[in-house]
C-alpha cells in the first residue's frame, strides 16, 4: 500500500458465487454448490492474472460469501488465504451490514477503508451489488446486473472515503466460470 494520494485506485465487486437452493437450510447458512467453489477459484486466477490482487476485501459475513472469498483466494494464491505467490495477505473484514444492504449502504463500507488501499474487493450480494455498480457508472452498468461470479472493476477517482455515484467508470468486467 501507498500514502494513497496520487495511486489509481480500484474497485472490484464480485457477486457471490453459485449457492445450493433449500428451504431447509437458512438463507444465510446457505453453501456453495460445487459449480460455485469452481467458479470463485476461477476469478481469483482471473484477478492474478490481470495484477488486479486486494488489499482490503470486504466481504459479507454469510457462508456462501465467505465461501467465495476463501476460492477466490485460492484461485489468486495456490495457497488458504494466509499469502502465497501472489503477494501478501488482504486485511479482510467480514461485514454482517453487507448482507440484504442497499447500495449505498454498500459504497458506506468502501468509504471506510484504509485510504492507502489501491485495490479493494467487494463481495456481497444482489440487487445491492448490482445496484452499488450502476450507482457508480450509471452509463456502463449492466442493466441485468451481476450473475453469480461477475466482477465488474470500477476506477476510482477520488479517495475512498469521497467516493460518490458516478464517481467510479467501469473499466473491466468479466464473468468467471470454472
């Protein structure tokens, strides 16, 4: 991390990954099937191969988003989420105020990281994800929104704690698949 002045800064939302369907299992207690552990490994390489490595995740507190980061990190890494080849370990904080929030509930968070923080990965869930991206660029967004496993990067153009709507182009998207 930098001073955090003058670096580009980017913001990766990343829509959980496939979770099972049950009406026995609590929302939140929900896992991921095994298409989505394959899913979310597959963006974390993707994240590794495009140098796009956090160093802040936010990251709701419910299984399956915790389930989806620990692949993603995986897939960065070949390694649990303690640091490997990719670089040293993300702070991650697990934000119970992600599940079910609004989009602005969600852009609350980004403003409260660690202005030294270059790149930031949000994972959360929907509409909230998919209506924080459309707050930040209403022109690219997608106006479906984010499948299971899309990450959308959106640059930020001021400091976090100043992030606004609109105030974050869309730079890069894709969607991973395992």
């Amino acid at each position: 991390m930098t001073d955090g002045r003058n670096q580009e800064r980017t913001l990766v939302l990343l829509r959980h990954a496939k979770a099972e369907q049950s009406s026995d299992t609590p929302d939140a207690e929900r896992p991921l099937t095994a298409r989505g552990h394959a899913d979310a490994a597959a963006a974390g390489a993707w994240l590794a191969r495009h140098a796009v490595l956090p160093d802040v995740v936010l990251c709701s507190s419910v299984r399956r988003t915790r389930q989806t980061w620990h692949d993603v990190a995986l897939g960065m890494t070949g390694s649990p989420p303690e640091g490997g080849p990719a670089g040293s370990a993300p702070v991650v904080r697990y934000e119970g105020a992600a599940y079910e929030a609004r989009p602005e509930d969600l852009l609350g968070l980004v403003r409260t990281v660690d202005p030294a923080a270059g790149v930031v990965l949000l994972i959360a869930h929907n509409p909230g994800i998919s209506l924080l991206s459309a707050l930040l660029d209403p022109e690219r967004a997608d106006p479906d929104g984010l499948r299971t496993t899309d990450l959308v990067m959106h640059r930020a153009t001021t400091p976090w704690a100043e992030l606004a709507p609109g105030g974050g182009p869309i730079v890069n998207r894709h969607t991973a698949r395992g």
